[in-house]
C-alpha cells in the first residue's frame, strides 16, 4: 500500500489501480474519441483561407527587407453558417505587452469572441458593433477564436500565430 499525500498523488494512485484491475478496452478508448469530437458539433468551422506567412505572392509584394517575422501576421478564416458568409479576419502585432491580436468581423456586430489556447486557457472580449476586437498578450503555442455569431458559434482552425 501507498501513503497519498493530495489529490494529484490520490488521482495517479487510482489510475493505476483501475489500469491494473479492469484496463480499458481500446474500443472504448476509439468510442470516447469520436464522442469528444461531437462536443462541439453545433459550431460552425472557420477554415483558414488566407495567412501572410504561406501567401509568397503577397510576401514579395510588400517585401520591405529585414526579418517577414518581424512584420504583422494577416490571417482570414471563412465559413458559410445559415448559408450566409461569414469571414473573420485578423492581424497579429507587436503590442505593448507581447503579440496582440486585431481582428474584424464580417458581417460586422457586436459578439463574444474567445480566444481558446491549446493549454486550456480562455481569453474572453467583446467585439464593438463593427466587428472589431482586440487581444493581447497572445499566447504562444496552438490558438483558435470561437465567435459567436447569432445562436452559433463558429470556430475557427487552430493555428500558431506567434512563436511559442
């Protein structure tokens, strides 16, 4: 037997045991995939239509020299939700306290955007009536935005849009 000394310890203690006493079978593990992928299936997907970083016609459009990483990130995601368009475009920035994100919505109205970090965390602002929204820091690593749009949400791809 094994002394616990917190919820941690008490939770890797249970695994085990149920690890050794009833396994779980690999079919339940495939199951419960493809149930946490139907979590979200009311959402709308915002694909990625358009990233400065991979669009080199752009790049060696505006090419003023120096670092492409040093300049803004311009990024758009589509989606068609109730068969009416609905784009989301942002630029990401050096802000005065890390990356910032600007992003504008179209059609344009005051909503909920979140931001959804791939660590879990959730940053939360308003966009105006005219769709424009702010935020910053961002954070490094794997990003998404889910705005909410009428009675939907609408998710988009995840990305990262500063280096973590």
């Amino acid at each position: 037997m094994s002394i616990v000394n917190g919820d941690d310890d008490l939770l890797i203690e249970l695994r085990a045991l149920f690890t050794r006493l009833d396994p779980m079978a690999p079919q339940v593990l495939d199951q419960a995939h493809v149930v946490y992928c139907w979590r979200s299936v009311d959402s709308e997907l915002a694909e990625l239509s358009f990233d400065s970083l991979v669009d080199e016609n752009l790049m060696l459009a505006v090419r003023a020299g120096g670092d492409p990483g040093d300049r803004p990130r311009m990024l758009g995601f589509g989606a068609v939700v109730d068969g009416e368009d609905v784009a989301i475009d942002i630029e990401v920035t050096a802000g005065p306290n890390g990356p910032a994100l600007v992003g504008q919505l179209f059609p344009p109205e005051a909503t909920t955007v979140q931001l959804h970090a791939g660590t879990g965390q959730v940053e939360t602002v308003q966009a105006d009536e005219l769709g424009r929204f702010l935020i910053e820091p961002v954070p490094g690593g794997p990003v998404r935005l889910r705005v909410q749009h009428g009675d939907r949400h609408v998710d988009t791809t995840w990305v990262s849009y500063v280096r973590p």
